[in-house]
C-alpha cells in the first residue's frame, strides 16, 4: 500500500495507517488483519480471514495527513 502526502504527493513514513473494509458492497468496517510499514510510503497489510469473507472486497487504508488509498479485490466467481 503506497501512503503519500495529503499536500506534497510524496511517499509518506512513520504513519499509523488504519484499515476498512466493504465485503460484498456493504457497510466499511474496520479490518482485523494487521498493516505494517514497509518503508519509502509503502505498507503491508496482513489480511485475517474475516476479511477477505466475501466474493468483492474493496479496502480504504487512511491516516490524517495521507491521502486514503482503495485497493479492490475479487477473491471468488
């Protein structure tokens, strides 16, 4: 997951990313897997099994002074 700045663009580190997902075109809710930062802006997320329980799984990654980044998946069909 790439992090930038809010108002420069550039790669952002030292940030505590929070993670939602929306299974299936529902409701965001928090994810329970864990994000890691990598380094350079780029952070890891270890996804549990709760979420990726669905056929569409899009995930919003903020922090306050980052843009959020979406990433969406098909895991099934």
């Amino acid at each position: 997951i790439l992090m930038v700045d809010a108002t420069t663009k550039d790669p952002k580190t030292g940030l505590t990313v929070t993670g939602e997902k929306s299974i299936d075109g529902g409701a965001f809710a928090a994810v329970t897997g864990t994000i890691a930062e990598v380094g350079s802006g780029i952070y890891q997320f270890d996804a549990s099994a709760a979420d990726m329980n669905g056929e569409i799984i899009t995930f919003k990654f903020s922090e306050g002074t980052a843009d959020d980044t979406f990433i969406t998946i098909k895991t099934a069909g």
